[in-house]
C-alpha cells in the first residue's frame, strides 16, 4: 500500500518535469517530422494526380489525333481508288475504240482482199473456162 508523504509529490514534480522535457526534446520534433512527412505526401499525391490528369489528357489528345489521322488515311484511300477506278474506266474506253479501230480497220482491209480476190477469180474464171472447154473439146 502507498503511504502518501512529501516524496510523492516530489515524485509527482518529477514525472511532471519529465514529461514536459520529453515533450520539448522528443515529442514537438517527432511531431514536427510527421507533419512535415504529411505535408510531403500530400504534395507528392497532388503531383502525381496532376500527372495522371496530365496523362489521361494526352492519351485522349493522341487518340482523337490518331482517329482523325485513320479518317483522313481512309478517306484518301477512296478517293484515290474512286480516281482509279476512273482511270482505269478512261482506259478501258479508249482501249475499246482502238480495238474497235483497228477491228473495223482489219475488216475494211479483209473485204478490200476478198473483193481483190474475187476480181481476179472472177478474170480468171474466163481463162480457166476456155482453158478447160478447150481440153475438154481436145484443142489444148
């Protein structure tokens, strides 16, 4: 059992005096170090958050720019094929009426030929008749 005498409060002096130095020497600076540590994260979390915000705006930033860059790609592309498919019909025609040209050309010239030709068997015919009447008569 404690038997309060002056040395209690001598001892209650005491612990008061150590408190109040431990306070001083080691409690305010622990606690100065902590805020200024919570000072620190909070900085460093509003960084990062600025970073990510930051982040997050240029990646959308690239995809609107990448969408808008397929959409042009996409739309060149048509239209080179349309201009192609222009070209390619510009071609056709005109391939097809200098085939049709030169068929037209082969033909006159065939029927010029073939007209020549009878010509000359039609002049030759009458040769050819006399010739045969005249074997066939004995007068070769």
């Amino acid at each position: 059992m404690v038997i309060p005498d002056k040395t209690l409060f001598i001892q209650g002096a005491n612990f008061l005096i150590t408190i109040f130095v431990l306070n001083v020497l080691l409690i305010k600076p622990i606690r100065e170090i902590i805020k200024k540590r919570k000072g620190l994260m909070a900085d460093q979390l509003d960084k990062i958050e600025g970073f990510n915000k930051n982040a997050e705006a240029k990646v959308a930033d690239y995809e609107t720019q990448l969408a808008a860059a397929r959409k042009e790609a996409n739309d060149i592309r048509s239209a080179m094929k349309d201009e192609g498919t222009a070209q390619e019909q510009e071609l056709m025609s005109v391939a097809g009426a200098e085939a049709s040209s030169t068929i037209q050309a082969a033909r006159a010239e065939i029927e010029a030929e073939v007209k020549g030709a009878m010509d000359q068997l039609t002049k030759d015919v009458d040769k050819f008749a006399e010739a045969a009447t005249g074997k066939i008569l004995g007068q070769a």
